[in-house]
C-alpha cells in the first residue's frame, strides 16, 4: 500500500514538471505498433494543442499522460516517467541559447530508448532523437516556420527513421501535420479546431496507411 501511494504521489509531482515544461508549445510525435488509433490520437492532440493555449497546463501534461499510456499499453508510472523526459527535453530546448539545442538530446534519446522498447520498434534512438529535433530546429525558424512544406519533410523524415522505409502515406502524414500546425500557429486561440482536428485525423490516417503497407 506505501509503495502504491508513493507512486501516486511521484505521478502527481512529475505531471506538475511536465506541465510547466510542456507548456513552452513543443509538441511531441507518438506512434507503437501499427495498430494505433487516428481518431483517438487526433482528437486528444487537438485538446492538448487547445489546453496550451488555454495556459491548462495540467490537463496538458495529464493528455500527455493518456497518450502514452493509450499508445504503448503502459501503466501511468511508466507513462509520467517518458512523459518527463520529453518534458526535459523541450524545456532544455526551449532555454538553449547561442543555438546549442544539443542540450536537448541526452533527454530525447533517453525518450526514444524508452519508447523503443515499448513499442518494440527497431529504429536507433540517437537517430530518431537527431531527427526529431531538426524539425524542432526548424520551427525556431521564422522563415522555416511559416512554410509547412518544409517542415513537413522533416517529420517525414523522423517517421522513416522510426519505420525503416519510405512511403507516400508518411509523406502525406508529414505534410499534413505541418499544415495543421501551421493553422494552428497562424490562428492561435482563434483558430478553426475543428479543421486542424480534421487534418490531424488525416495525418494519422496516412501514417497507419504507410505502417501497414510496408515495403516487403
């Protein structure tokens, strides 16, 4: 009964980390094995990215919870653990001065070992971290920013990492996610949510497309 409370209680101080650390805006990918749910994932990212800018910190960081938990069949102990990692890791981004955004790495790939073994995928975490955070890189870019084409390519890139292969469906996935983050940016708390939630669904859709029509 000790050891279950004192669980509790480290989940309840860890969602309060993650929430402050989410809260920068940094918005992380999930994904397990091919059988994920678009309409689950699109629908909560969507009132995770409504939560932000609401400043709800706590139902942020609690969503962020849920995803993984829903995503990896993991127990919530295990969901917060991940969970502050990739909070670490986008406060660390988010701090970074001079450009040194490695600072965020050490945590991102302590992310991705863990999500690995998880989802019992095959990718590199140190590359799937480097790749992840590019498209980071580029959304600090204002140039970069504004033009969803570009970061697109680089999400798609972090799914071909993660999977292995290439496929149209993770292009697809990639461009539309952008483009909803794009509205999103553009349109902040004002912004149709109910067109990015659309967009989203179609993302998710596109990458269980290029999942489960793997190259053989």
């Amino acid at each position: 009964m000790k050891k279950q409370t004192s669980k509790r209680k480290w989940i309840i101080a860890i969602l309060v980390i993650i929430a402050v650390s989410i809260s920068t805006g940094y918005y992380f990918l999930f994904w397990s094995k091919a059988s994920f749910d678009p309409v689950f994932l699109s629908s909560t990212e969507t009132q995770m990215w409504q939560a932000y800018y609401n400043k709800d910190k706590p139902k942020l960081a609690w969503l962020l919870i849920q995803i993984l938990k829903r995503q990896f069949s993991i127990t919530s102990y295990e969901a917060a653990k991940t969970g502050k990692l990739l909070a670490n890791s986008a406060m660390k981004f988010k701090t970074a001065k001079g450009g040194k955004y490695d600072v965020a790495l050490p945590d991102l790939i302590a992310a991705y070992t863990a999500k690995k073994k998880y989802s019992a995928l095959k990718y590199d975490p140190e590359e799937a971290a480097k790749a992840d955070l590019a498209w980071w890189v580029d959304r600090r870019n204002l140039e970069k920013r504004n033009n969803p084409e570009i970061i697109g390519k680089g999400i798609t890139r972090l799914y071909e990492v993660i999977y292995g292969y290439k496929h149209p469906g993770f292009d697809k996935a990639g461009q539309l996610r952008a483009k909803a983050a794009y509205l999103r940016d553009q349109g902040k708390d004002k912004c149709d949510w109910k067109k990015i939630e659309q967009l989203l669904l179609e993302s998710y859709k596109a990458l269980q497309q290029g999942i489960d029509k793997k190259p053989v």
